[in-house]
C-alpha cells in the first residue's frame, strides 16, 4: 500500500526572514546579471550562493534528520535531500552547472561569458521556483522581503503597499511605497549634518524648501506704464528665484541620496515612477500623483519595493545618533554634566 505524503512543514517567522535574504541576494544577482560586459561575469558567484543559501534553509527547515553534512560540497549535499514529497530536488542539473562555471572561475580563472550568465539566471531561477513550494509550501515570487527591514514605521508603509499591491491597488501602492521610502531617508537624516551646518541631512517635505521671500517694489509708481514696468519685473525676479528654489531643492535631494549611499541610477527611476510626497496642514504625509502614474504596473512598484527594501537595509547598517544642543540652555547643561561625569556625556544624554 502506498505511504501518504507527508504535509511540507509550515515555515515559521525566523525561516521567512531568512527566505526574505534569499529573495532579496536573488534580485541582486538578476540585476548585477544585466550588467553590460565584462560587469556581470561575477553574477555566476552570486546565484550559486543564492542557491546554497536557499539550501542550508532548507536542511534546517525540513532536513536535519537526513544526515546532511554542510561540510561535503554542495552538489553532493543536494543529491541527498528530500523534501516531503520523498523525490530528490528539482534542478539539479543547474546545480551542477553552475558550479562548474563557478569553479571554472574561481580555480582556474576561466571568465564566465554572456551564454553562462544567462544560464546561470536561468537555472538559478528555475531552481528556486521550483524547490521552494516543495520544501516551505510558498511560491519563491510570493516570499516577501519585508520581514528583513527593521524600521517599523517603513515596515508598516511597505506592508499597507504590499496589501494594495496584491489586490491590484496600484495608485494606493505606489503611494504607501513613496511615503515608505521619505520616512526612511527622514528618519536616518533626521539629527545628521554635515559640518558646522546647521541644517540636517532630514528630508522635508518639498514646499519646506520653497523660499518664503516675499519681493515687492519700495517705489509706488503713479504712471501707468512705470506701474506695469515695475509689475513685469518683480514678476520676472520672483520667477527666477522660484526656478532656483526648485533646482536648490532637486539638488538637495540628490545630496542627501548621495551622502547616504543608496543608489543614485535606481533611485531616479524610483522617483520617476512614484508620487511626489508633500505635508498636509496637520502634518499628515500625502502622495501626489503627477507623471508616475502612467508607469504604474505590477513590474514597476516591484522594482519600487525592493529599492526601498535595499535602502533600508543600506541605511540600517549606517545609521547612528548623536546629540547636539539646538539652544544654549543646551549647551550649558551638557557642559555641566560633562563636568560631573568625567569630561563626557552620560550614556543616552538627550
């Protein structure tokens, strides 16, 4: 009589995390794998890692009892697992080819062309979608990155996007996705500066940057003509200085992307694609969608999410907080507890 198969083990919240690396390590390869030539020869690393990675998930998920030993190369390892079903992985030609391709490189020197980093895309992919459902009951395309960003506020937006997402809510996704990404480069600029500067690296909405100038004319004319002579070039004046408030805060924009190290090319596509992001009368942020609507697709807010994913990430490992006085009451009681605490700040001075 035949054994009924067992059910694939529910994974729980660690093993999604981990999955979350494998989905997110996957993109970087696909887009490192574009990369023109000789750029994307070192793609081939990078999906047999994934692959790897996705492997040692799976033997602590479903196939510690196997006798699995890490120590054994990877391609003899993946002969030996068994998801529940009890057949052997799928794709391990890919496994096999891969490596190869990898080891070619990595021992013998032999750069990996444009036909074996499209196959290596190609089998990677094929591996990872075809074994996941079978070992942790989940599509691969369905293993969300988001159990690995770790600013709960950003988190929650990229959540409330996720959501609109899958139900087809673009314009409510590419919103969620846009205010996501102003609150993670807000809150990491926020208390940053550069120099003596006193502005910070915090992102303001944009009508903050807008100047507040207010340019009128000290001399009343009585004749009509001065009247609109004088009219035309206080137009003119004031037309110019908002062309250069609007370029000043482009620029400072760009400045803050760069100085936090995100990518700058991904980034103006990020912008291109998702909605301006200004502040209501009570703080409350708003997306206005302007151009980026006509590119609102599934594809498009994808490409958005894992960019917010990345930065995140990125600015995560170089966030920091330092107190600075903003007034001289400040300045004085750190002065004194410094004093009382043997020439520096307490720990957590506020």
């Amino acid at each position: 009589m035949e054994q009924p198969e067992e059910p694939t083990p529910t994974p729980d919240a660690a093993i999604m995390k981990r999955l979350g690396y494998v989905r997110l390590l996957f993109d970087q390869a696909v887009s490192q794998s574009y990369a023109p030539p000789p750029l994307g020869f070192s793609s081939v690393l990078a999906f047999h890692d994934v692959m790897e990675f996705f492997f040692v998930i799976a033997v602590d998920h479903a196939g510690a009892n196997q006798g699995i030993n890490l120590k054994d190369a990877f391609v003899d390892n993946a002969k030996r697992l068994r998801p529940a079903d009890g057949a052997r992985m799928s794709c391990l030609d890919a496994v096999n080819r891969i490596g190869h391709d990898r080891n070619g490189f990595k021992h013998n020197g032999s750069i990996p062309g444009p036909d074996q980093i499209e196959g290596a895309r190609r089998g990677a992919t094929r591996f990872l979608e075809m074994n996941c459902p079978r070992f942790f009951g989940v599509d691969f395309d369905d293993i969300s990155m988001l159990h690995i960003v770790t600013q709960d506020d950003v988190r929650a937006r990229l959540t409330a996007a996720r959501a609109a997402a899958d139900v087809d809510d673009l314009r409510t996704a590419m919103a969620e996705v846009a205010i996501a990404f102003h609150q993670l480069l807000s809150d990491w600029g926020h208390g940053k500066r550069i120099g003596s500067s006193r502005e910070t690296l915090h992102l303001s909405p944009y009508q903050d940057h807008r100047s507040r100038r207010k340019i009128s004319p000290w001399y009343q004319a009585r004749d009509n003509d001065a009247k609109q002579a004088i009219s035309a070039l206080v137009s003119s004046v004031t037309s110019a200085f908002e062309e250069t408030d609007n370029e000043l805060a482009t620029l400072r924009r760009v400045l803050r992307v760069q100085v936090a190290g995100l990518d700058m090319a991904r980034y103006a596509r990020f912008s291109m694609l998702t909605p301006d992001v200004d502040m209501q009368l009570g703080g409350e942020l708003h997306a206005a969608h302007l151009d980026g609507q006509y590119h609102y697709s599934a594809e498009n807010y994808d490409f958005c999410e894992a960019f917010v994913v990345d930065s995140a990430l990125r600015l995560g490992a170089t966030d920091f907080s330092m107190w600075t006085p903003e007034t001289y009451g400040d300045v004085t009681r750190a002065e004194e507890a410094m004093k009382a605490n043997g020439g520096k700040l307490p720990e957590g001075w506020k």
